[in-house]
C-alpha cells in the first residue's frame, strides 16, 4: 500500500491527471465553439442551411450523418492545432532554450 501511495503522489501522476482534466474541458469549449460557430459558417458556404450536425444523405434505406462527421472533423483539426501551437511548440522552444544542442 505504501508503494501505491508513493506512486500516486508522484508528481508526474498528479501533472498527467490535471491535464486529462483540462484536455477534456477543453475538448468540450473547442466543440462547442465548432458546434456553435463554425459548422453553421460551413453549411453556409456550402449552401445547406439548418443544423448541419444533422445532415443526411440516404443510401438505399441506409442513412449517413456526414453532418455529424464534418462537424467532428473541424473539432479534430481546431483541437489538434491549438494543442501544437499552444503546447507542442511551446514547449519544445523551451527544451531548446535550456537544453541546447551541442555540435561535435
């Protein structure tokens, strides 16, 4: 028990369980921010009004949700960039920084 203690306590354990936290409200801002704003801006463009969450097209008696699906893509791609482009680079400009190459 002692050993589990320990190893919860870790403060790697702590760090990567406050990021699952944060990522996962922040998931949840940048899916509603694509919901809200930026899939109304593509159906728009794209000449569909409504929800375009809901759009369908049907196949024989099959039905797919690509409304769905390219409201998931922009929620993919607006989440991954701003994690590189708040975390990723970020955090490699400071490993850089402290850590500098060495040429032999």
């Amino acid at each position: 028990m002692k050993g589990f203690r320990s190893f919860i306590l870790r403060g790697n354990v702590v760090d990567l369980a406050v990021g699952i936290v944060i990522g996962a409200a922040f998931t949840a801002v940048v899916n509603g921010f694509v919901s809200a704003f930026l899939t109304p801006l593509v159906g728009l463009a794209a000449g569909a009004t409504g929800d375009m969450n809901r759009k369908t097209f049907t196949v024989g008696a099959t039905q797919f949700p690509y409304g769905a699906f390219i409201n998931a893509v922009i929620s993919f791609v607006l989440l991954a960039s701003a994690l590189y482009f708040l975390v990723v680079l970020p955090i490699n400009k400071l490993h850089e920084r402290l850590a500098p190459h060495q040429d032999v």
